[in-house]
C-alpha cells in the first residue's frame, strides 16, 4: 500500500524558513517523480515543485522559485522542501504527492497524495 | 503562463449526468489529468491522460480532450460525488491546476 507522510508544517514568522518532509512507503521511490501541492485556506490547489525520480532535475512555479528548494534521499525514501524568507501568502496546506511515472512530463497525473501539513506564516 | 478555466459550481439532479469542462488554448495536445477533493481530505485521480480510470474509480467517471476544452463526466451521479473538482495538465516544465468546480448534486 502507498503511504506518504508529511512532517515539518507549523507556526512560522515572516522571513523565515521551514523544512517539509515526505516520507514514503509501499513503492519503489527511486523510479517515481514526486510533487509538492499547496492549498490556501478555501482555496484552489496550487503546485509548488516537483522532482523528478532520479532527482536530476527540478522544477519550480514562479512563485517560489529562487525561495523554496525541493530535494529528495532515495536511500532514504524521503522527499523534502526547503522553504525560505516566507511569506503571508505561502499560509496553505502541503501535500506530497506521487507521479505516476519517473519525470512530471509522462504524462500520468500525480496517483497519490499525503494527507497534507499546515504551514502559517504569520507574525 | 498557461492558464486552465474551469466553471465555478455545476449542479446535477441525482442519477443524472454532470460534465465539468477545463477550457485552455489546445488543450487538446496536453494530456489532461482530472481530481476529485471532498472536504477535508487530500485529492483524488480520478482521470489520467485525458480518458484513463486509476483502478478503483467507477466506469461513471469518463473523460475526453479535444481542442480548447477538455472534459469530465459523471454519469448516475451520486450523492457522494459531492466535491470539487480540478482538472491539471503539465505545461513547459510546471504543472497547472484549473480553477476548480464545486459539483453539487441535489
């Protein structure tokens, strides 16, 4: 069965940094991209980053590029996001989720999801 | 930026048929995944590459792509399809969500 779990979410003030981890279980996670998602309290989703299996390549929306690094140890089953000089507007729920193939491009949709961890960004 | 617009809210009477549509510029040559979120809880695929069913998803759950608008249907619709719904599509090198659709089923 497919787990993933994020860890790291909390209170944070503005400017400063956080670390999301996703811990995954019950595949193979080496050969899989993975993706992190954000939504904004009733809001849309959002995606943030994405990476692909390998971890040899990387992708960002414009709106964390240059602030967020996303990451993966595959020894370790675990994907991560390294996110710097928050903002308000980074408030949301974060979901690790799980492409269907081994780069974002192959077109199989992201098949599972984690239950999400909050982040607030506030003073 | 590529842009996907989706129609706020679609209501269906139960048993009947829903189609949420996801419009962007030839969408058609995208592959367009759709989701399910109910409240509270994390998304769900429920369309993969324009018409594919993840297992486990009802044969009541169809969808297809072809120019500016792809789109899925919910055929017998159930009270418990109540969610909203997104479709999302891979796009030079990022990953875009629509702008969701509330289905309601009265």
């Amino acid at each position: 069965e497919v787990q993933l779990l994020e860890s790291g979410g909390g209170l944070v003030q503005p400017g400063g940094s956080l670390r999301l981890s996703c811990a995954a279980s019950g595949f193979t996670f080496s050969s899989y991209a993975m993706s992190w998602v954000r939504q904004a309290p009733g809001k849309g989703l959002e995606w943030v980053s994405a990476i692909s299996g390998s971890g040899g390549s990387t992708y960002y929306a414009d709106s964390v590029k240059g602030r967020f690094t996303i990451s993966r140890d595959n020894s370790k089953n675990t994907l991560y996001l390294q996110m710097n000089s928050l903002r308000a507007e980074d408030t949301a729920v974060y979901y690790c989720a799980k492409d269907g193939g081994a780069e974002s491009s192959s077109g199989n949709g992201l098949d599972y999801w984690g239950q999400g961890t909050l982040v607030t960004v506030s003073s | 930026s590529y842009e996907l617009t989706q129609p706020l809210s679609v209501s269906v009477a139960l048993g009947q048929t829903a189609r949420i549509t996801c419009g962007g510029n030839n969408i058609g040559s995208k592959n367009v995944h759709w989701y399910q979120q109910k409240p509270g809880q994390a998304p769900v695929l429920v369309i993969y590459r324009d018409s594919n069913r993840p297992s486990g998803i009802p044969e009541r759950f169809s969808g297809s792509n072809s120019g500016n608008t792809a789109t899925l249907t919910i055929s017998r619709a159930q009270a418990g399809d109540e969610a909203d719904y997104y479709c999302q599509v891979w796009d030079s090198s990022t990953y875009v969500f629509g702008t969701g659709t509330k289905v309601t089923v009265l």
